[in-house]
C-alpha cells in the first residue's frame, strides 16, 4: 500500500532526523471539482528537531560525548529528552568513577528553524578513590580478604580503586552469596 509505506518514510525521517515529539497526523483527502484526482494532506504536530551542545567535557573527547547520548537510543515521543540526557550522561559519569559530577540541561528553542537545542553543561570534579573498605563487626576473615573478594568480583573500577556505588553494591551483594554459600546464613553487611 502506498499510502502506508508513504506514512512509514515519514515517520522514519522523523525519527532519523530527531523529530523527538513530532506525530504524523492524516491524510486529509481533498478532491479536485470533477472528483478524477485526490491530495492527500498530512500535518505534523510539533515539528521541532532536536540537538544538543556538550560543554565541560574533559574526561571523554568531544566525539565520544555526543556517542554517548545520541538521539538514535531514544524513542520518538520521549517526555523530556533534555532530562533523559542529562541523566544518561550523569549515570555514565557515575559509573566511571565520579561521584560528584553536575551535570544539568537547559532547552532553547528556535521557532523560525523549528530546532530545540538541548545546552548540556558538565561539572566533572574527580573521580573518587577508594582508600580502603573497612569491616567491622563479627568478621570471620582479615578485613583485606573482605575488601579483595569485593574488588575482584564487582567490576574493573573497583578493582582499580576508583568508587562507583553501583559496583560497590555488586561487589558487596557477591559477598553476601559467597558467605551464605559458605554456611553463613544470616549474614548481613
């Protein structure tokens, strides 16, 4: 049917091109007088494209920035794409290593080009060493064979001494299963 395949180029260009929010409506027929020939009349809601400008990247190049949250990962419709990069970009940073990273989003848009562009400022600070993970308690171990189990079954940024909470928690929850597995059934940290 060409109609269909009319509506799914469009729609494809759409998503292609960054139309974020953009719907086809339509068609509208419109005949001509005699009723020998039809227009098809299609509209389109909300016709900005998207982009965005990275600034304050200094850990990736440029280029790997803007890899890192390209439009093709999101889908058509998203609510707040600004958000939706922003958090991305922040939850990457994160799981590098910088636990006190900023990163916030502002939306400008340009009707007479039919743009939103998306300003991303990053705040990079340092990426968190890990000093040391003391345990305490009713141990059954030396602290290091806690602290080494943890480092080796969690991810290579432990591993490398930088902090992420998501692979400390990994590490920590590997833990809990070795020692169960062990015989430690109540185990908690």
């Amino acid at each position: 049917n060409q109609i269909e395949g009319l509506r799914k180029q469009t729609e494809d260009f759409l998503q292609n091109h960054n139309y974020l929010h953009s719907e086809l409506i339509g068609p509208e027929l419109k005949y001509d007088s005699p009723g020998t020939t039809i227009r098809l009349l299609y509209k389109i809601s909300e016709p900005y494209r998207y982009d965005y400008i990275i600034d304050g990247v200094q850990y990736f190049k440029r280029t790997e920035a803007y890899q890192l949250i390209h439009f093709d990962n999101m889908p058509r419709g998203t609510v707040n794409p600004s958000e939706e990069i922003g958090e991305k970009l922040r939850q990457t940073y994160l799981s590098l290593g910088f636990s006190n990273v900023e990163v916030r989003t502002q939306i400008r848009q340009f009707d007479t080009q039919f743009l939103r562009r998306i300003y991303v400022q990053v705040k990079e600070s340092h990426r968190s060493r890990i000093q040391e993970i003391d345990f305490q308690g009713r141990i059954s171990r030396p602290n290091n064979y806690y602290e080494n189990f943890i480092k080796q079954n969690s991810n290579d940024l432990l591993e490398k001494g930088y902090y992420s909470r998501q692979a400390l928690d990994v590490g920590l929850d590997n833990l809990i299963t070795e020692l169960r597995n062990q015989g430690f059934l109540h185990v908690k940290i």
